[in-house]
C-alpha cells in the first residue's frame, strides 16, 4: 500500500491540495488536519483527487465538512479528477450531485476564475469520471 501525501499548490487566491493514496479511516484525521490548515490559507480550494486510490465514507465526511464550512463562510470548495472506480462513496451517497465536481483542475481554476464555461457537475449535469462500460 502506497503511503498517503498531500500536495498543496497555490494558484493566485486559490489553493489546490493534491490527495495521493488511499483516504479511510486510518487516514482521515490527517486529511481533515490538512485541509484545516489549507483552509486558513485560503477560502478557494480545489482538492484534487486523480490520484485517490480509495475513499470510504470516513473522508467523505471529511470533505462534506470542509464544503460547508466554506460554503458557509463565502468561500469555495471544489473536487476536481474524481474517478467513479475509486471514489464510489461520492456517487452512492448522492453527493457527487451536490458538490461542485470538475473533470481536472484546470477546468475547476477556470470557474473559480469566472471563467469557466459551466461544466461543473451538479443535480442533471453527466458525472466526469462515473462508471465505464467494461470491456471484460
């Protein structure tokens, strides 16, 4: 098992915070402590999860809770890469229909930019990365 790293980017006002690994409930009070401390360097976060190996409902609320906090408080906070395979506890709870969700993190910088072309994910927008039909 690859061991967990967290990344952070800081693009004009905005920070993007890079998950590498698998988030669960051994990991999530890390993950939470992290993006605390993202939070009080910035009130625009992208988390990027492309290279999120898994995820269980631990770190989703995890990330629920920093989404409302922001969104509480005026700020942004948008998951950009999400992949359906690897993060499934954002489709099965319904909440990839709620969190503002970008297919990569230029796309998610370009909306909070103003920008962007509306291409978040939201209630009856198509899902990035949700299931493929497999060819086996």
């Amino acid at each position: 098992m690859a061991e967990l790293r967290f990344l952070m980017e800081t693009h004009g006002a905005s920070v993007v915070v890079g998950v590498q690994g698998e988030l669960d409930v051994t990991s999530s009070q890390r993950f939470d402590d992290f993006l605390s401390e993202v939070a009080a360097a910035s009130d625009r976060v992208i988390l990027d999860m492309s290279q999120v190996d898994f995820m269980d409902t631990t770190a989703l609320a995890v990330i629920v809770a920093h989404w409302r906090r922001q969104a509480d408080e005026g700020g942004a906070f948008l998951l950009a890469g999400a992949r359906y395979r690897y993060t499934k506890a954002l489709w099965i709870t319904g909440l990839a229909d709620r969190l503002p969700m970008y297919d990569t993190v230029k796309e998610a910088l370009a909306a909070l930019a103003g920008t962007g072309s509306g291409a978040a994910s939201g209630p009856g927008a198509s899902q990035p990365g949700e299931p493929e039909a497999s060819a086996g």
